[in-house]
C-alpha cells in the first residue's frame, strides 16, 4: 500500500482513474436520466486533476522504485492533458449528441485518454512508457472509432489502429534491445550503465534500439514515415477526437521521446564539445525532421477537406517541434535550450490547434460542412468563427502577435544556436510555404461569395471554448512571460 | 541436456515462426502460432520461470489464440492468393525487411550484451518460489503497472462492446 | 498397515534400489548412474500411469453404460465378460481394426493431429495429480496452473477437428466447444484461485497437505462458505469443460450429428473418446484434490480413499447426466458469463476475507 504522500502525488491520475469509473457507473446505473450530466463530471474531474497538478506544483520525485516521475516536467504536460481535456469535452457536447447512443462511454473512454497522457509523461521506466503509450493509443483507437454507423470513421479507426499495432511491436523490440543490453528498465540506470561500457559495440546497440523505439513515438507524433495514417484517420474520426488526436498523444509523444533521449540516452543525444563530429541520432532526428515539414507541407497545399489539411499542418507541425529535440542543449544559461522552445512549442500549438479544430466543429455542428470550398463567404453566415480562424492560422503558421510565434521563435532560436542553420532556415521556408495552404482557407471564408447567405448559429459552449483558446493564443502572445517561467521550470528535470 | 532442449524448441518456435508468417492459409497460420507460443513456454521454464511457462501457455495459447481462430473462422478470408497488395511491395518489404534483420544480425552478433544479471538467479528463485516471487513483486514495485494494466483492459473492453454490440439503444 | 499404506512408494524405491544396483554393476560415473536410473524411473512411471489411465477409461465405459441403463430401466452391456464387463475391451478391439476414413476434401495434417492434440494434453495433467501419500509423478509447485494450462491445449485440438475435417456440422461443433471450453475455463481457474488464497500454494501437494487436520478430514468443502460454493462452481463449470450432458452441445446429436467428430473414425474417434473419458476422469481427480482432501482419510490406505472419492464424483457426473436435458447455446454462455463468472468472483473475495477467520476458528 503507498504511503499517503504517494498517494498525493499520484493524486491527478487517482482522480481521473475514479471520475472515468464514476461516469461508467453512473452511465449504467442510470442511462438516459444522466446523459447531459456525463460530460459536466468529466470535465469536473478535468478541472480537479488540474488543480491537483498545480497543488503538487514544484515537487521533484521519484516514485513506484524509480519508475514514475512526478517533476516539473511531468507537471507541466499534465497541465496541458487537463486542459486539453476539458476544453474537447466541451465542444464534444453537443457534436455528439447528434451522433452517438453511447456518449456515457465516450467520456469515460475519454477520461481514460487524458489519464493515459498523463501516465506517459510521468513514466521514467520503460515497462511503464511502453504500457502507457499502449493505453493511449487503445483509447484512441476506440475514440477514433466511436461513430459506429459511419463507414470513415470505421476505417480510420482500422487505419488507425493498423499502423499503431505494427510501431508499438516494433518500438517494444527496440526497448527489449535496450534491457537487454543494460539490464534495467529504469531509465537512470540504463544512462548508467550506458556511461558505465566503452564497448563501441554498445553504442551500435544503443543506436539501432533508439531508432527502433523512434518508429512507436514517431508513430503517436506523426512522424515522417509514420505518418499515413494521420490524414485518413483525422478525416473519420469525430472531429472533438480530432481535436484529441492532434494535440494529445502528439504532446505526450514529445514527452516520451524527450525522457527517453535526455534520461536514457543522453550521452547519445546531448552535444559533446565543439571539435567533436555531430552524433548519429540528432543527425537522424534532423533528416527525419526536414522529410516531416516539407512532406507535411505540400501535401498540405492540396486538400481541399478541411481536417484532412489540418491533418498534414500538424505533420509538418510535428517536423518543427522536432526542430527542438535536435538542437536541444542544456548547457549553459542560454534561453534557446531547446527544450523549452519545444515545450512552448507545444503549449502554444494546444490552443492553437485546439481553437482552428473548435472552429470546424462549430461550423460543421451547425452545418456539416468540412469541405474548403463550402467555406465561401464564410464571414458573412459566422463572423466570429470566421475571424477567429485567422487568429489560430497565424498562430499555426507563426506569426506574431500570436502565441504560435513565440514557440516558432524559441525552436528556431534553439537551432541557430546549436549551428543548425539549414535546419532552422528550411523551418522557416516550410512555414512561408504553410502560409498559402491556411490562408487559402482565409481566402475562402473572406472574399468568395457565399452559396446560402444564411447566418450559422453557434452552440453556447462551443462559442465559449473557441473564444477561451482565442483569448489565450493572444494572451500569451502579448505576455509570454508566465509560459516562459513555466518552460524553464520545467528544464529543471534534467539541470 | 538444457542445451539440448534449448535447441529443440527453440528451433521449433524459429520454424514455427517462419510458418505463421509464410503460410498462406491463415488458419494454418494461427495453428502454427500455438507452436510458437508452446515452444516459448518450453524456454522460460528452462528460465526457471514456470509460472511464466504456464500463464503463457493459459493465455496466449487457450485465450487469445482462440480468439484468433474465432476472428478467422468468423470473417472466413479463405486462402491469400497475394492478390490486394500493390505488385513492388513485396520485393521492397523483402528487401527492407532483409536490411534491417542484416543490421540486427551484424549488431547483436557483434556484441555480447553486457547486462548486469538481477537479482533473482535460480537459486534465490527456489529458495523463495517463483510464484512468491512475482506475487510479491506485482504488489510492491510494480503495483503501477499492475493497476494501471487493470485500466487499460477494463477500457479496451468496455470500447469493444460499445463497437461490436448490437444496437440496443436508438 | 503401514506396508499397505505405502505400497507403491515402497515399490518405487525397491525397483529405484534395483536399478541402481544393477546399474552399479556397469562402473559408471556417479551422476551418469543416477541420470539413467532417474531416466528409466520416469519412463516405468510413464507406463505405469499410461496403463493405469486407459484401465481406468475402460471402467469408466463400463460404469457409464450401465449407469445409463440402470436409470432408464435398461440392462445395459452384458453379453462380453461377467455383467458385460469385457465389453469396453471388445469395443476398443473393434476400433483398432475399422478402417480409417479421411474426407476427400479434408484438410489431411490437421485431420489427423487433432485427436492427439486432444487426447495428449489430458494424459500430460495426470503427471502432477497426488494419487496417494508420496505418489506423484511430478510436483510441480504451479501445478494447479500446469492442470489448466495443459488444459487448455486440448481446446486447440477440437478446433482443428472441427476445422480440419471440412464438414459444416464439425465446424459448427467445434466452434461451439471452442466457445464453451474457453468460457467456462474462467469461472473454473476463478475458483481455484479461492483455495490457492486458502492454501497460499499451487502446489497440488501442498494442497493436500493443508487439509490433513481432523485426522484427515478436515477438507476445503468444509472450509464454509468458500469451499463449497468453490465447489459447486468448479464441479459445474468443469462438466461443461468436458463437454458432457447437460453441457453437451458442441456434439448435440440431435442438431450437429456429432459436432466436431463427425467425420472421424476407427482408433482416430476411439481418440477422441478416451480423451473425453481421460478429461472427465481428471476434473473429478482435481476436483478430489482441492476439495475433498485428495488422498486425505482414516484408517484406507490413502490410494484407496483417492479412488473411493474420485468414483463417488464420478458417479455424480454419470448421475447428472442421464438426469438432465440439454443446454440451449445462448443459456450456457450466459450460465457461465452471468451466473458462474460473477459467484466465482464473488468467492474470491469471500476467501481472501474469510481466510484468516477461518484459520482462527479452526476449519482450514
């Protein structure tokens, strides 16, 4: 039994362990009477998960014998998973309840999947990574497929779960190879005993498994080449799992990836001093990362579904995030360490991405529509969504006064710093390039005629989440300073 | 005499292996995957891990294979003629899929794997009982894992229902 | 007394000490000597035990035809031996010279594998079951887990029988008995785990050991209220683990003609047969172990009280089948998911609560 201040650090995930039951039972107990209540429970355990979080705010300890981390780094993408969760379950609402018989299932499968997020940022074993990137990716998949009688939202889950099944075996052999040449788990010990050889042949081993271990996390970020699944299964899917899937395992990807390679490997990862040559798995991450957003990137330029471009913005999204783990570089006192350009990064694209997906939802709520042209006058049947829209694609493309900006600015900064100037410059040209794709959109919505001149009427909560994340694009854009304390604190984990 | 035996099944699971992937009749293939798992029960009790042995056995053998089975008998996909698939997939899966076993080969090949041994060598498991052992283990170290793989069954069962029920609701 | 009560242990040691002594005769090294003379043991325990099973399967024949004529006012076999007791023997001869049909369109390896695949696992979980007092092939300390894996091998084989033999009624049958072995193995692996927390072993001997109070009668049936509704689940759920009245659709013949074994014939059916009798033979042997103290009694030598037990169970089984109807599918998968699953359950919880009350007042 663990002591009672186990219990309080593991307090967010107990929470959401028993509020994702409690809707499950109350679901079954009682059916139609509780439906509207469901999701008012789920977000309530959201909002208590959050204020756990911040109640634990600026603990740094090891638990379960070194298998979870309760750090600032944790913290802080438990701080992005609640509110994550909330702000999908409010916009799921109403787009279910047109849609599914089993929304108390829904949100209790919904619930899981934040708690599954968490978990993965918290792991620091690689039994508790593997198995808590599984429990995501199965939420996920059930997500994805929830809409029972649409035959895309069948294959997406199928797609969806295909690709996930094969990475995750592949990515559970390369962390077999890794106990297996270490003999632990424990991702300290595994740096450890890594430290520990000089055998040159340890560091083949090291190299292969990490690459293996690459395919499953690059699988959850949507990763160049692991990528095919995401436009398919983003077009069927729900659009609030959209939402979901964009944001959440991509988050807690980065997550896994970063503990991983700061934690387990950084001998591997970390730059050595100058004369020494570039290491292989930066190197490799920076390939993989160029693919990632110039693919992203074009594709994206001819979609003409609205989610399916959002779909391959967040693959090329993903490229940039990776930007960060490339140049990350914890010495020294710089501001560009890389790993808070990533962290921002990821804070930023939240809300960014979460406000462009509440805006399709909203639009395709009242009107179904998903298509880019049926976009055409746009502003003229919803202005606020259509004015909004603008606010989150600058965001996504980066530029200021947006929050997208500021993550944009810490990445690219961080790659200038560690010398990788065609890394950063063909960041820069692939967000020139994102421009034209988002603003198509925007061209859509402002200066085509409208077909049907009628006014679209927003659902209340909907209005509330999409003005809520408009707020804080533009928030921390104007006052970044909270979001950079909190990317710095968050360093600590590794200082 | 373990060598001897180690051999055998392992030799047997290898074979096996390559069948469940080669045979074109799936059912086929699913039989061939009991080998596999029996085969694999065999080397852990060479392991001194009985009770891995015959939850192995119990699970994938009894449980998830007859599902397998149950899943093919249900779909009834017949044989695979290699039709579908795209014409230069194959060789590209062959010759990616040989590069990377290459790569494994020469890597692991290469390297004595330098693990520290745990703590539970086969003595100390007698002395204490194998069962005991990963009882104890499942309810103080790896109480997380334990609990939290509770969740994820529960959740990857109720989401099967909900997707594969008749619709009793409207 | 005494030299009754461990007959057989006395026996194995006389042929072990034979053994090594001839073996002696041949100045072997030390270890080489006690690996062939460990070698040929186990062989001559293989036989013996093999031997002992199929005159065991043989009685139970007899014993079930008779049962059955006895209730439905028939006489029943009595032409072969006295009160027709030869007749299993003539049977069994009967079989091993009938030709043996494969289906044109069958599918011929996993037509044929299929009654070993059956039949093999049943003779393999006899190896750890106490027959008496230190008479065990093996022990095993998982073997209760050993019992039910090995088990559930067998389900594997009445696939591939209704698969292989490429016959509708077969594929029916076996998909049936797939379903009902595999539903009901869990209420039956659920109530072993209430007396594994009882025992704090898997042990089959440790379990036997643990119900040796009250001068040897001091069994788990009596271990109130988890061992009896351990019981009464396991005895239920094993019944319909060995496919048997009222548990016995898979072969229904009103229905399938004989479900999975349609198609087979001569020693490849006699297979499937033996392999019934061996499994409903070894539930009842179980379930003597982790409920009625196995070998466990007063004054018989223990092999004897093993046996009486063991028949009474049996006797039970044949009871119950000649007595009820048939199941209807849809009822037996919700027997065991709703009703069985649920007090197994329910008993786990019960036992891991009442262990140390029951403990503390004496009965376990």
């Amino acid at each position: 039994m663990p002591d009672a201040q186990t219990l309080t650090l593991i307090s967010p995930e107990l929470l959401l362990s028993i509020f994702g039951l409690l809707i499950l039972l109350v679901d079954v107990i009682w059916r139609e009477k509780s439906q509207s209540a469901l999701p008012w429970l789920a977000i309530l355990g959201f909002a208590l998960a959050l204020a756990a979080t911040l109640y634990i705010w600026g603990s740094n300890i090891s638990l379960f014998a070194g298998m979870y981390m309760v750090d600032m780094f944790s913290l802080f993408f438990k701080v992005v998973a609640s509110l994550a969760g909330i702000l999908i379950t409010l916009v799921s609402i109403d787009y279910l309840r047109q849609r599914t018989p089993y929304r108390g299932e829904f949100f209790a499968i919904f619930t899981f999947s934040i708690l599954a997020m968490m978990l993965v940022a918290s792991s620091a074993s690689l039994l508790m990574i593997y198995l808590s990137i599984e429990f995501l990716s199965y939420t996920s998949y059930l997500l994805t497929g929830f809409l029972r009688e649409d035959k895309k939202s069948n294959e997406a889950a199928i797609k969806y779960f295909l690709y996930g099944a094969v990475t995750s075996a592949v990515m559970l052999y390369g962390l077999s190879l890794l106990y297996g040449v270490t003999g632990s788990l424990n991702l300290t010990d595994i740096a450890a005993a890594f430290s520990a050889t000089v055998d040159s042949t340890v560091r083949m081993i090291a190299l292969v498994s990490t690459m293996l271990v690459l395919a499953g996390l690059g699988f959850k970020i949507s990763l160049v080449p692991f990528h095919q699944w995401a436009p398919d299964a983003y077009e069927g899917a729900p659009t609030p799992v959209t939402a979901f899937l964009s944001v959440g395992p991509k988050a807690v990807g980065f997550a896994a990836l970063l503990r991983v390679a700061l934690t387990a490997l950084p001998q591997w990862v970390l730059p050595a001093p100058p004369p020494a040559p570039v290491k292989e798995i930066p190197l490799v991450l920076a390939v993989v990362s160029i693919i990632t957003m110039t693919l992203g990137n074009l594709i994206a330029l001819r979609q003409t579904n609205v989610k399916r471009l959002l779909a391959y913005s967040s693959i090329a999204q993903a490229g940039y995030m990776l930007i960060g783990v490339v140049a990350v570089n914890l010495t020294g006192n710089s501001p560009f360490s890389g790993l808070n350009g990533i962290l921002i990064y990821l804070f930023a694209y939240l809300f960014t991405n979460l406000g462009a997906f509440i805006c399709v939802i909203a639009i395709e709520n009242a009107t179904g529509i998903v298509e880019i042209p049926e976009y055409a006058g746009l502003v003229k049947r919803a202005p606020l969504v259509a004015a909004l829209f603008v606010i989150f694609f600058l965001s996504l493309a980066g530029i200021p006064p947006t929050v997208g900006f500021i993550g944009k600015f810490f990445v690219f900064g961080a790659a200038l710093r560690e010398g990788w100037l065609y890394l950063a410059a063909i960041g820069v040209i692939n967000s020139v390039i994102s421009v034209f794709y988002y603003f198509a959109v925007v061209r859509q919505a402002f200066f085509e005629a409208p077909k049907d001149a009628t006014p679209i009427r927003l659902a209340p909560l909907v209005t509330l989440s999409l003005v809520v994340s408009a707020a804080l694009v533009l928030a921390f854009a104007i006052y970044p300073q909270p979001l950079l304390n909190l990317a710095a604190w968050s360093m600590g984990m590794v200082k | 005499m373990d060598l001897i035996v180690f051999y055998l099944f392992a030799t047997l699971a290898v074979i096996a292996a390559l069948g469940v992937v080669a045979l074109r009749n799936p059912v086929h293939a699913a039989l061939c995957l009991a080998v596999v798992f029996i085969s694999l029960a065999a080397l852990y009790v060479l392991l001194s891990a009985p009770f891995v042995a015959a939850a192995q056995v119990m699970i994938y053998a009894g449980a998830i294979l007859i599902l397998f089975v149950f899943v093919i008998m249900l779909l009834s996909p017949g044989v695979d003629q290699g039709a579908g698939a795209l014409k230069w997939q194959r060789p590209l899966a062959a010759v990616f899929g040989l590069a990377l076993a290459v790569e494994l080969i020469l890597v692991l090949a290469s390297a004595v794997l330098p693990a520290a041994r745990g703590q539970y060598t086969p003595e100390r498991l007698a002395q204490i009982g194998d069962v005991q052992a990963i009882g104890a283990l499942l309810f103080t170290d790896f109480l997380l894992p334990f609990e939290i793989t509770s969740l994820l069954l529960l959740v990857a069962m109720v989401g099967v229902i909900v997707l594969a029920k008749k619709r009793v609701r409207s | 007394m005494d030299l009754l009560n461990n007959l057989f242990v006395n026996l194995y040691d006389w042929l072990a000490g034979a053994l090594h002594a001839l073996a002696a005769g041949l100045n072997l090294v030390k270890d080489a000597e006690n690996a062939i003379v460990a070698a040929v043991m186990s062989l001559v325990v293989i036989v013996v035990l093999l031997l002992w099973l199929v005159l065991m399967v043989l009685v139970l024949i007899w014993l079930e035809r008779k049962n059955a004529a006895r209730i439905q006012d028939r006489v029943g076999p009595n032409r072969v031996g006295p009160f027709g007791l030869l007749q299993p023997v003539a049977d069994t001869i009967k079989m091993f010279i009938k030709e043996d049909i494969v289906p044109t369109n069958a599918d011929r390896l996993v037509h044929t594998l299929a009654p070993i695949v059956v039949a093999a696992p049943a003779v393999l979980a006899f190896a750890v079951i106490p027959w008496g007092k230190g008479m065990f092939p093996v022990d095993l300390n998982i073997g209760v887990l050993w019992v039910v894996a090995v088990g559930s091998i067998g389900t594997i084989g009445i696939f591939m029988a209704g698969y292989g033999s490429n016959n509708k009624y077969s594929l029916l049958g076996g998909m049936r008995a797939v379903a009902q072995m595999v539903s009901y193995e869990v209420p039956q692996v659920l109530t072993i785990v209430a007396i594994v927390l009882m025992t704090g072993s898997l042990s089959l001997n440790k379990i036997v050991d643990a119900q040796s109070g009250w001068g040897g009668m001091q069994w788990y049936i009596f271990a109130f209220p988890v061992g009896p509704i351990a019981f009464i689940v396991y005895y239920l759920s094993a019944l319909a683990e060995v496919n048997r009245t009222p548990f016995d659709i898979p072969e229904g013949e009103s229905e399938i003609v004989a479900g999975h074994h349609t198609e087979y014939s001569g020693m490849k059916w006699g297979l499937f047969y033996v392999g019934e009798y061996f499994n409903f033979f070894l539930v009842c042997t179980i379930a003597v172990t982790l409920f009625f103290g196995g070998w466990q009694g007063p004054l018989l030598p223990p092999y004897v009280w093993f046996l009486i037990k063991v028949y009474a169970l049996i006797l039970l089984g044949m009871w119950i089948r000649m007595t009820w109807p048939r199941f209807r599918v849809d009822q037996l998968m919700g027997f065991a998911w709703k009703t069985l699953v649920p007090i197994a359950l329910v008993n786990i919880i019960l036992a891991a609560l009442a262990t140390p009350i029951l403990k503390a007042i004496g009965l376990i």
